[in-house]
C-alpha cells in the first residue's frame, strides 16, 4: 500500500539549502527526518546536561543560599513594582 504524502511550502531558498544537506540519491523528506531527529538529540543533550548542573548546585550549600537570596530579590522587587501601579 502507498503511503499517504502531503506538500509542505517553502521558499525556493529553503528548499536548496535541504537539497545541499542531502546525501547522493537522499529524498527531502530524509533529509527532513535527520535534521529532526538532530534537533531531539541536541535538546535532549542540552536538557540532560541542565539537569546534571542543576543537580550538582544543590549540592553545594553556598549556590542554593545564593539562589534563595536572588529569587528573594526578584519577588521584593515585583511586589513593589505591583504595589507602584495600584
């Protein structure tokens, strides 16, 4: 059975520049498919290694108070710019 296509719209720069990230004989639609599944890994990368820092700082006591202080500063600093509007 064939499968079902659909069109996307681009302008005919784009297309190029997917036509050049592809391999001898690769399909656009390939080439769409890897730069997808680039952007998850690189996210996923990125949010792994967010979450190691994250992790690591709240070990160390010093971050966390410093983090607590600032987050204090930034909801000081809201409440009167709320309170010099009403």
């Amino acid at each position: 059975m064939a499968e079902n296509k659909t069109t996307i719209t681009t302008r005919p720069a784009t297309r190029d520049e997917l036509q050049m990230l592809a391999k001898p004989n690769e399909s656009l639609d390939s080439v769409i498919g890897r730069l997808i599944s680039h952007y998850k890994s690189t996210q996923t990368r990125n949010r792994l290694a967010w979450e190691t820092r994250i992790a690591k700082d709240r070990k160390n006591a010093a971050a966390v108070a410093w983090a607590e202080r600032q987050a204090d500063r930034l909801i000081d600093r809201l409440t009167e710019r709320e309170a010099a509007k009403g």
